[in-house]
C-alpha cells in the first residue's frame, strides 16, 4: 500500500505524516484513551461466526424503513440485529 493510499477516496492531499507512521513502534502509540483489557472488558464478550445471508423480499412499512435509514449507511444490518435479538429474546424465554 502507497503513502498515498487514501488519496483515492478524496480530492484533498493526505495531511497525515506517513513516514513518521511508519517509523512508530507499538511503545509509541499512545492507548490511554482505549478500555483496560483485563478479565471484566472480556467477561462478557461473545465469539461467533457470521451464518450466511437469506436474500428476501420483505414487506416494512414505510416509517419504519425510514427511520433505520436515517440512522446512516448499514441501515438492513441493523434491521437484522434487532430481529436477531427479538429472536433471542424469545428463545431464552
């Protein structure tokens, strides 16, 4: 990848200092602001593979459909999560 890879994606030239990137080991990267990693940020973590996708037509309504799209880019995703965890719900009960 060039120093320039981003540059596709805009019309402006990158401001970052590539070189000084490069030249960082992770004992110069500053995690102060990251989450401790110990034994409580994992206790609750879940692993699991993504199950492939059923295409469908699928009838919403409108104002529905239209909210999750205003939430931004991903909007059919997030449809899924929240039948996933209906589902979910539903099987624990």
């Amino acid at each position: 990848m060039s120093d320039n890879s981003t540059s596709s994606f805009s019309n402006q030239a990158s401001r970052t200092d590539w070189v000084r990137i490069h030249q960082m080991t992770d004992a110069d990267i500053d995690y102060s602001d990251s989450p401790a990693e110990d034994e409580a940020f994992w206790a609750e973590a879940e692993w699991w593979m993504p199950v492939s996708k059923t295409r469908l037509s699928l009838r919403l309504d409108s104002d529905v459909v239209d909210w999750f799209k205003a939430q931004g880019p991903g909007y059919q995703g997030r449809i899924n999560a929240v039948l996933r965890a209906y589902v979910r719900s539903k099987a624990k009960a």
